[in-house]
C-alpha cells in the first residue's frame, strides 16, 4: 500500500530543464537510446552503449561502443547509480558535450544481479 501513496504523491522537481516538470520543459526530438551508466557526475551522466557495425570488406559484424553524455534531472538524480540501465532522448544542445536528457530508468543495477 504504501508504494501506491509514493507514486500518487506529486513529485516537485525545481529544475527549469527537467523534459517532465520543467518551466522550460525539453523538447525530446530525435533518437533515444538505452545504456548503462559508466560515470556519475552531478548533474549528468556518462552512458555506454554497443552497437552493430557491418564490415562491407568481411561480410561480418563488428561490435563498437558507443559514450553519450546527457543531463539528469533533479527529480530522477537521486534514483541513478553507476550500472545502471537508463533510456536517454536527444534534445537541444545544453552545453558543448551534452545534447542528451535522462527520460527515465529501466532496471536498477540490483536487479541484474
């Protein structure tokens, strides 16, 4: 019972920037991806994700990594840890390295344990 009264509460998020609650609310637009949580900064995150390449030469797959930087808004910062799997959507530029926000987490990083 009390998980239900958590997610009925309304969560107050101050953050201009957050694509949910935001004054200024991200416009998603674009691609998103899912990737795991490498780093941890304040504010942002560093996440990795792989990725098929066809090797024309070979005929083969290769597989490379791929590194997003995207901005974590205040409402979900306190929820991500390092391992976890989060979904990132394309936004506008907000700073030089980040043109990614945090939509939402999928599994935590106890769960895949």
């Amino acid at each position: 019972m009390n998980k239900k009264k958590d997610e009925n509460k309304k969560i107050e998020c101050n953050d201009k920037l957050c694509p949910t609650h935001g004054a200024k609310k991200l416009k998603l637009r674009g691609r998103t991806f899912e990737g795991k949580v490498i780093n941890k900064l304040h504010g942002r995150v560093t996440i990795e994700f792989e990725r098929m390449l066809k090797v024309q030469k070979y005929e083969r797959y290769e597989k490379r990594k791929t590194k997003i930087h995207a901005r974590v808004p205040n409402c979900i910062e306190g929820n991500i840890l390092v391992g976890d799997l989060i979904q990132v959507g394309e936004t506008r530029p907000i700073s030089k390295t980040i043109h990614f926000v945090v939509i939402k987490k999928l599994k935590s990083m106890e769960d895949s344990r």
